[in-house]
C-alpha cells in the first residue's frame, strides 16, 4: 500500500505543514499540491465542496506526494467511508466533544475487527494499491477537532481514546467558545492557555497536536512551540491576499469597488 507521508513525518517526529482548499476545483487542488506542502485537506464543512467536488480533487492531488485529507461536514461514519473510499488518506472530524463521539470517528476509519468501516474502497484502491484492505487501518489518519467548551472539559479522554492519531485544533471556535472573538492568530491569554493545554495533553499521550493558522508567523511559532500538524494558508486567502496587495501597490489608478 502507498505510505501516508504525514504519518511517515510523525514518526520521524518533525512537522508537517500543509494547506486548506475551499474552492471546489480539481486544477485549484493540482496547483496547491505542487507548492512544496506536506498535506492538503479539502474542505466539506465550511469549503463550497460537494462530494462530486471531492473525487476530482483528490484525483488531481495523487499527480504528486502530497497527502489527501479531507474535512468532514460533521463526525457522521457514511461520510468518513465514503471519502476514505474516494482515497482521502486521513481525515479531519469537528466539534468532537468526548470520548463516545471520539471512538465513533475512530469506527469509521477503520475496517473490522478494529472498527465498522464498510468494505468497498472504491477509488481508494488505485490510488493505495492492491493492499490496501489489509494496511489501511495503519496508514490512514484520524483526527479529531477540539473546538468546544464540552470538548475543552473532556480533553483528556478524547486525546486518549484509542485509534485518535491527532487532534486539531481550530482557534476561531475555540475563540468563540471561550467568549472571545473569532480570531484565527489569537494572542489572547485565555485562548493560549487552552491551545498549550492541549499540546501538553497530546504530548503526554504520544499523539500528535495539529492547528489551524491564517501566517507563516503563527505557523513557524507553532512548529517550533512542537506542533507536528500545522496549517499555513488556505486557497481562497492566499489568492485574495495576493491579488490585493500587488493591487495596493499600483500607483495613477483607483481600484473598483467590490
């Protein structure tokens, strides 16, 4: 089966640093995956992406090395086999807020005796290879959002459950919840204090802390603080930001108001 090279990077215990993709586009996907990042998710819960948008996708990502995750809508076990089916080689489950909903998304990951994932991987097998039944259940990722106050009360036993390979952390939720702006590179003490709680919790289970970032400053800030699954940019923002700031650096002309 092919190696899931984010879990090959954990292993070796260096970070993997990967990108956000919220445009539903096979050729938008294809271009992310040749920018020299570890993973790239596809985003079904808040991304304008369908399941029909998804196949494409992550047919153009597997051109290149780059590991497919994709986010789910919601922690429901036919959508995780579903894409996993498609050949999506982990997959990012939110708003998990205790153990139970931890070990269902962990079952839907993995074929039986470990879990209750349904045979049929579908595209999984050109994309994993002949074997891919048999190692799936090692080689895929399951990775569990904390992003809730119940979530952030039940840390622990979500962070120990069985078969969890990471927990991610998304900050404007989490920001949300704690009664704090939705912002994405949060300083407030409140929200660090959380977001080091749960690196320290992942740590002291052998399991890998991952986080959202919207800069390359918050992200080196998280690799070096020993994050190993860390986000750098989305598509929609990088491409927004780019255009704005070489529009900003044009001089004799008046932009158009959106």
């Amino acid at each position: 089966m092919r190696i899931n090279n984010v879990k090959k990077i954990w292993q070796e215990g260096k970070p993997a640093v990967g990108a956000w993709l919220s445009i539903p586009s096979g050729f938008a996907a294809e271009v992310m995956a040749h920018t020299g990042v570890d993973w790239l998710c596809i985003d079904m819960q808040h991304g304008c992406i369908d399941y029909s948008d998804v196949v494409p996708m992550l047919t153009a990502i597997s051109t290149t090395s780059v590991t497919p995750f994709v986010r789910v809508p919601w922690n429901e076990p036919s959508v995780i086999m579903k894409v996993l089916d498609a050949g999506a080689y982990g997959v990012i489950v939110p708003m998990v807020n205790n153990r139970a909903e931890a070990e269902k998304a962990v079952a839907a990951c993995r074929y039986p005796p470990a879990g209750i994932r349904s045979n049929g991987p579908n595209r999984a097998l050109l994309y994993g290879g002949a074997d891919y039944q048999q190692n799936s259940n090692y080689e895929l990722a399951c990775v569990v959002m904390i992003e809730t106050l119940e979530g952030i009360k039940n840390m622990e036993e979500i962070v120990s459950t069985p078969g969890v390979d990471a927990v991610y952390i998304g900050p404007t939720d989490l920001a949300l919840c704690l009664g704090l702006p939705p912002v994405m590179d949060n300083d407030d003490p409140k929200h660090v204090a959380v977001v080091n709680k749960v690196l320290e919790t992942c740590k002291r289970h052998n399991v890998i802390a991952g986080i959202h970032t919207g800069s390359s400053k918050f992200t080196q800030r998280f690799i070096d603080q020993g994050f190993q699954m860390v986000m750098l940019v989305a598509d929609r923002s990088a491409m927004s930001s780019f255009v704005k700031l070489e529009v900003n650096r044009l001089t004799g002309w008046t932009p158009a108001k959106p």
